[in-house]
C-alpha cells in the first residue's frame, strides 16, 4: 500500500533532480518516468553525448532527496 502511495508521489515531481539512495547504489540525476514498480533516473552528468537511464526498483529504494539544480 505505502509503495502505491510512494510511486503516486514520485510521479507529481517527475523532471526534479534527485539523490536515489539503495542498500548499495546511490544514483544521482533526473526523475524521468515512475511506474508502480520502476522509477528511471537520467544521469546527465555524465558530460557529452547520451544520457544513462537507470532503472530502480520503488521496492529497492530506501530514500529519495530532492536537490537543487547545479
């Protein structure tokens, strides 16, 4: 229930910039898309050329912190 309700949050500050904490990774970059199960971050610090995408699971993330642009 609470993951529903997390997601559906998420999905209203779709395009903010976000620290994504796991157990093991923390990803930093864009809130793109949020699903009930996924949540896809841009990783466009990454210089020239392309963006990375990566996939989190909602049930994987621990937290999220929202930043300011740099």
């Amino acid at each position: 229930m609470f993951a529903d309700t997390f997601a559906a949050e998420l999905a209203t500050r779709i395009g903010s910039r976000v620290e994504v904490a796991t157990d093991n990774n923390l990803i930093e970059g864009i809130l793109s898309t949020v699903t009930d199960e996924l949540v896809l971050v841009l990783d466009v610090s990454s210089g020239y050329g392309e963006n990375t995408k990566l996939y989190t699971s909602v049930d994987a993330i621990d937290f999220i912190r929202f930043t300011a642009a740099a």
